[in-house]
C-alpha cells in the first residue's frame, strides 16, 4: 500500500521544524524496546527504516516520515528510559506536549503496547497527555506471537478495562505481530481509512 513511497523526511527538535501541515498525519509511541522500530518497518515494508529514529543523537526528534504524498507517519521517540539528564527530558516534554496539542494535522496516535506487559504506569501519563490534548488514540498490541493464547483474553481484558478511563481512547485494539505479519494490514488500512 505504502511501498515505494515510503521515506524518511527529517528529524524535529523544535516546533519550527515542523513541515508544513498540509496533509494528514498519524504518530506512533511506546515504551522503549516495545517493538516500535520494527513495527514501523513492517508497515511500510522497508527494512530499516525506522533505523534512523533509533541512532544516539535522534531519540529526542520528532521523526517525519513520508507515507505516499498524502500522509505522514510519526514516530516519536519511546520512552520509559530514564537515562537522558533531566534537562533534555524536560525540553523533550514540553516539545511533545506543543506537539500533540497543536498539531491540526494530526488524526491519531497509535500507543503501542507488548501483549506481554500490558499497560505500564509510563504508558498511562502518555495516554492521559493524550487525553488532555484531545488527540484519538488507538493501542497497538506488539510481539502478539510472544503471547500464550490462554493469557491472551486476560491480557486483552486488562488492557481494555484500562482505556475505558481515557476519554480519547479509540476502543478497537489492533493485535500485531512484526515477526508473523499479524496485523499489519489491519494497521494499514487503518491510517490509509482515516479522513
Ligand atoms: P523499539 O525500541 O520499540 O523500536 O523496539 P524494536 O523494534 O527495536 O524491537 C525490540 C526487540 O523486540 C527487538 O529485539 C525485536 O526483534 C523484537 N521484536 C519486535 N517486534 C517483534 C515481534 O512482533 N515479535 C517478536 N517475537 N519480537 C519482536
């Protein structure tokens, strides 16, 4: 759907930076390690891809990337790690915060969560950032092949209890596995339906 016209655009640090909101866009978020990179990846069909958001240096960028002329995919940078100084997180915080709350553009956040672990306390302060900023949000389960089908419905239950407190949470969840390609057409067609 996305292939071949799929690329990376640039990396922003500041609102400035921005390109130009003359097109829809969806963003993409997650703890650190949850699979985001590979995710993105797997959508777009371009290995590597996303390689560029993961390099030192490009962990507090908004990263842009083109998806055919009419969308742009997002990915920011994951979070849950505690290493970078106070100040850099700090100014990350307030660019993330201009962002979901003034970018017009933007039609859905996609959380992504491991079927594993379900949603942590890290994810919860994005989904409520997310909800103050009136941004629909949509959890994305990863690494599903890693999950047992017995735990799967409790996991699913959990997950679904928790979004039922934020207001901007979209109630579908969609269920991917990078590594079986489970999903990612759902995923796909998806951010190609939203209007
Ligand atoms: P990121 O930090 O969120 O970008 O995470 P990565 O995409 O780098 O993935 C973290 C680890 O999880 C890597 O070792 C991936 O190979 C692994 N991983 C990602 N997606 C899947 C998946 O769908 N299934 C399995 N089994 N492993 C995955």
């Amino acid at each position: 759907l996305f292939a071949g016209e799929v690329d990376f655009l640039k990396g922003v640090v500041a609102m400035s930076g921005l390109p130009p909101a003359d097109r829809l866009e969806v963003c993409f978020a997650g703890r650190s390690n949850v699979g985001k990179s590979t995710l993105i990846n797997a959508l777009t069909g371009r290995k590597r891809l996303a390689r560029a958001s993961n390099t030192p240096g490009r962990t507090q960028e908004i990263n842009y990337f083109t998806l055919g002329g009419s969308r742009y995919m997002v990915d920011l940078p994951g979070y849950g790690y505690a290493e970078a100084p106070v100040a850099v997180v700090e100014k990350w915080q307030r660019l993330l915060k201009s962002y979901l709350s003034g970018r017009q553009t933007l039609r859905r956040a996609f959380v992504l969560v491991d079927s594993r672990h379900g949603i942590k306390k890290v994810d919860e302060e994005i989904m409520s950032l997310l909800d103050s900023s009136a941004v629909t949000f949509q959890v994305v389960l990863t690494k599903a092949d890693k999950i047992k089908e017995k735990d799967r419905e409790k996991m699913l239950a959990q997950v679904r209890e928790k979004l039922s407190k934020h207001p901007a949470a979209y109630p579908e969840l969609i269920s991917t596995s990078s590594e079986k390609g489970d999903g990612i057409t759902t995923l796909r067609a998806v951010i190609a339906g939203l209007a």
